[in-house]
C-alpha cells in the first residue's frame, strides 16, 4: 500500500475510534452492505441478530462466543463454529469480550459485556487488517465447529 503525500507529507489513517457505538455500528452496517467476505468472531448475541438480515449471500464464517450454539438461521447463512478458548479485553479495569467483524482492507473491534457494547474502533491500515483476517483463520482452527 502506497501512502499519499498531504502538504508534502506521507499521511496515513491506521485507526478510527468511534465517538459513539451507535456511531460505529452505522459504520459498520454500511461497509457490511457493501462487502462480499465477511468475518466474524466473538460479537455479542445481540449484534449478531441485528447484523443477520445484511450477512445473506456473504461469503461467511462466523465464530460464536464461548457457550453459544447456532441456531438454524445462522447455519443456513454459512459456517459457523463456537471459540473454545476465553477471549476478553480489559476495559477500564474490567473484564469484557472482545469480537470483531473483519473485512479483505478493514476490520471492525468490538468491546462488550452481556448486550451492552462498551466501544467500536476500525482498523484502517489494510496490512494491519490483513493481520487480523489471519487471526480469525487461527481462531477458526481451534473452534468448535457445528
């Protein structure tokens, strides 16, 4: 990826954190609508229900959170496996999963506890992105596969 030169400078966006989940979420649907592959991994229940209508005919994969089984409708969208492994990030001093929606050139991060999302960030560097669909074939390896 070439960088482009701003007032003589090479400038770069490598991430966006959102000022608002409902912010990010509205993101996120858009470049869901637009996109062909798509990646998912340990998003809440919640999430995963509103995003279904916009996954139809997506090349998908889509990791559940630990203790969570598909339903028929997510199977009917493509494959889905259950993470065997605990995975969370520290926000604020506390304990809450961690998930993303990953994309070929942008991957969405997801901090959330129960049905509440705490944050929504975007990873916009495309290498940093790639990095993170290799970190779902990974996770997609080692989980639970329905």
């Amino acid at each position: 990826m070439s960088m482009p030169i701003v007032d003589g400078k090479y400038e770069a966006c490598i991430s966006t954190y959102y000022a608002t989940v409902d912010q990010g979420i509205a993101d996120l649907k858009k470049k869901l609508q637009r996109s062909r592959r798509v990646r998912i991994s340990n998003i809440p229940p919640k999430l995963l229900e509103e995003l279904k209508p916009l996954l139809a005919g997506k090349d998908l994969k889509i990791v559940l959170p630990e203790g969570m089984e598909p339903d028929e409708s997510l199977r009917k969208l493509g494959p889905v496996a259950t993470v065997k492994a605990r995975i969370y990030a520290n926000y604020a001093g506390k304990e809450a999963s961690s998930g993303s929606v990953s994309f070929s050139d942008r991957s969405f991060g997801i901090v959330w506890s129960g049905d509440d999302i705490h944050m929504v960030s975007a990873m916009d560097y495309v290498k940093c992105a790639r990095c993170l669909i290799d970190s779902f074939e990974a996770n997609w390896r080692y989980a639970q596969k329905w």
